[in-house]
C-alpha cells in the first residue's frame, strides 16, 4: 500500500471530474481519474485507493459492473466505493452497489462540501491502516530478530556447554588419578584439596548437563504419545528414595493420573519438581512429597506437593523460571537454579503452564497445566 493516499475519480462527464477534482484538490490525496469503465479498470491495475468515486450511469460499462469488476479481478483490492448517481436509484440497485462493497451513496449533483466530509473520512481511515500495517511490520521484523538471536544464543550456549565437557573430563580424570594412584604420595591436606576438585568438577558436570538440556529443549521435536503420569512419578519417586535416602519421608502419588505429551521431555519436567520437592523437605522431621490432579474450570491442573523449606514465592515472582536463580543458600541446600527454568520450558513445549504457591516454612506447591493435551487426562481417568 503506497504512503499517499489516492483517490479515483470515474465519470464519463469531464465537467464532473474536473468538478470533484477541484473539490478535493487540498486534502492531502492525490487524485487520479477515469473517463470510462475500462480506463478505471486499468487505473484499479496500477495502484491501491483510500477511495474510488463512481458515477453509476456511465455510458458503456456501468458503474455496477466496474464495482463487479473490480472486486472479482482485483482480489484484495478493497477500496471504498462511493457511487454518484444522478437520480433516484431503485432500492434493489442499491442493495446491488452495498454488495459489490459500495460504502456509501452521494446524489449527483454532488455538494462539494459533503464530497470533501466523505473523502476525508477514508483519507484518515486509510492513513490508519497504513500506521497499523507499519506498526505491524515493525512487530515482525523485531520478533524475527529475536528468533534470530534465540537460536544464535542457544547454539552458542550448547557449544559452550559442550566444548567445556572435554576440559573438565581432563581436570576430574586428572584428579581421580591422584586420588587413587598417588595417595600415599600426598599430605592429608593435599588429598582434602583434591576432594575438592572432584567436587567441583561433578557440580561443574551436572551444570554443564543442565545447561545443554535447556539449549536442547526448544529445539527438541517433539513425539506426543499418551503418557502414564502416575507410574511415571512412582518410578522417579522410588529412583529418589534409593538414591537420596530421607528418614520418615512418605510419598503418595494419585492413581490413573494420564496425560498426551512427550514421555521424555515430561518425564524431565516431573523428575526436576519432584526432586525439588524432595530436596527440598529434607530439613523436616516428616518430609511429604504428593503427585496428584485437582479439576479446575480450565481443565486438569497437576500438582507436585511437599511440606518442606518453602519459600516466598510472591518476592520470587517470574524470576523463579529463569536460568541460575535460587532462592535458598547454597550452604543450606545445593543446586545450580537451571531445574526449573527446564521444567517451564517443557511445559511451554505443551502448550501449558506452571504457577507455584509458596512460602518460607510453609512447603511447596507447583501446579501445572499441559494445555490441549491435557484433556484427555481427564478422558482416561
Ligand atoms: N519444592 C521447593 N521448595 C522450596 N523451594 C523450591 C522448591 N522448588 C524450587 N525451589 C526454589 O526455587 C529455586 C530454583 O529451583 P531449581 O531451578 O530447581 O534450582 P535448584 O533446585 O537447582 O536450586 C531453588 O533454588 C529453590 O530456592
Ligand atoms: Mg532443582
């Protein structure tokens, strides 16, 4: 669409065009005109229209059949037609011109002033769908930056994330030879220093892990299949329990919990809030960690429960799903912060959500839709 809004005159009567002309002259449009159907057609061709004045009663085409025209081999071409007539026109006709698109109707002979009133109202309207289609292309070409330096970002992040995993092999493998080949050879301090770079070298390991699942995350295709919820959080709950061994701790999983997914990037999303849930009640004297569904008007909503640590989760806000962010002291509980930025990223994948009620002392609940294909949990159960 040009900047200039135009207007097309068709009248087969010069006097008239000169008439119209001369009384849009000033306003801001440049004005063509036709003095025939076919001329208009050809003009219709060249350009689009904040309007087009059509005189019904052309000689040859008339002016219903140019609007008819225009419409059929000018497919989007939109223009507002006003037609002039210059006697009465019979209502079927009229009903004809609003169908053919026909905005409005101005009785020839046409008062320059309520011509100009109209044409200004398409000028401005054209002048607004000009702003809005910019405003949009503006939108677009920003989002499509943005994915640009999404997926730049993501491929730099895997690279690192990948290039760092060789060095840091060496470092561990270096120590672990230490440790078990040169023993006797060192202090008491010494071995206690190497115990240290084995640590970090694992921690630095599970970061790099973490990092390059979520690089991996958006770029995963996914393979929705119907997946077991419930023998899925039983499995990762007694993975935990023989793993990470808690006194006292019980943990309930409702039954016939289903739902349509990607078995693998869903079972990395529970695993991430389970275990949560399960580090993060350690401190307690009964720790309780809880799988389950409630309905709610929107849908099934799951939920992964315990009554641990807590936190403020209004003070966290949307900084809880970012990378790195940890709202517990590393002294207190350990974690590199990816795991959940992780999970909201597998839930997005699936067209849902996740929200946490939360507060210090008072244990955890994540809750967590998975958008249409969560519906059919519902149907299974
Ligand atoms: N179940 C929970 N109970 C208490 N705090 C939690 C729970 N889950 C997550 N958090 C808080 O959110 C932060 C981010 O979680 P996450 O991304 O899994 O990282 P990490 O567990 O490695 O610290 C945690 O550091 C913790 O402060
Ligand atoms: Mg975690």
């Amino acid at each position: 669409m040009q900047t200039t809004p135009a207007i097309l005159i068709v009248d087969d009567n010069a006097a008239n065009r000169r008439l119209y002309q001369a009384s849009l002259n000033d306003m801001g449009a440049e004005i063509y005109s036709a003095a025939s159907g076919e001329e208009a057609l050809a003009r219709c061709g060249e350009r689009h229209y904040a309007m087009i004045l059509l005189d019904v009663h052309l000689s040859g085409m008339s002016g219903f059949d140019v609007a008819q025209t225009i419409r059929d081999k000018h497919v989007g071409m939109d223009a507002p037609i006003v037609f002039v007539s210059a006697m009465y026109v019979h209502e079927s006709d009229t009903y004809r011109g609003y169908r053919l698109g026909a905005v409005d109707y101005i009785l020839s002979p046409v008062v320059p002033e309520i011509l100009r009133a109209k044409a200004a109202v398409f000028i401005r309207l054209h002048r607004m769908r000009m702003e809005a289609q910019q405003q949009a292309q503006v939108v677009e070409k920003a989002y499509r930056e943005l994915r640009t330096v999404h997926s730049e970002m993501e491929g730099f992040s895997y690279s690192v994330s990948h290039d760092l995993r060789t060095p840091l092999g060496q470092v561990a493998g270096f120590a672990d030879l230490l440790q078990l080949g040169h023993a006797g050879e060192l202090s008491t301090k010494a071995r206690e220093y190497v115990g240290h770079i084995q640590t970090a070298a694992q921690r630095m390991n599970s970061l790099i892990e973490d990092m390059l699942l979520l690089a991996n995350m958006t770029r995963a295709e996914m393979q929705v299949q119907p997946v077991d919820l419930s023998h899925m959080a039983n499995v990762l709950l007694e993975e935990l329990a023989a793993a990470k061994p808690l006194a006292h701790a019980e943990s309930h999983v409702q039954a016939g919990l289903h739902a349509q997914g990607d078995a693998r990037l869903l079972r990395v999303a529970l695993s991430n809030l389970l275990s949560n849930a399960w580090k993060y009640s350690a401190g307690v004297p009964r720790p309780q960690v809880e799988f389950g569904q409630v309905e709610r008007p929107e849908g099934a909503v799951f939920y992964v429960r315990d009554n641990g640590a807590g936190f403020d989760a209004r003070a966290a806000g949307e900084r809880l799903f970012r990378p790195f962010q940890r709202f517990h002291p590393d002294s207190a509980f350990k974690g590199n912060g990816v795991g959940l930025a992780i999970v909201e990223r597998v839930l997005e994948k699936h067209g849902g959500r996740i929200w946490v009620e939360s507060a210090p002392g008072q244990g955890a609940c994540f809750f967590f839709t998975l958008g249409q294909v969560s519906s059919l949990a519902t149907a299974i159960v």
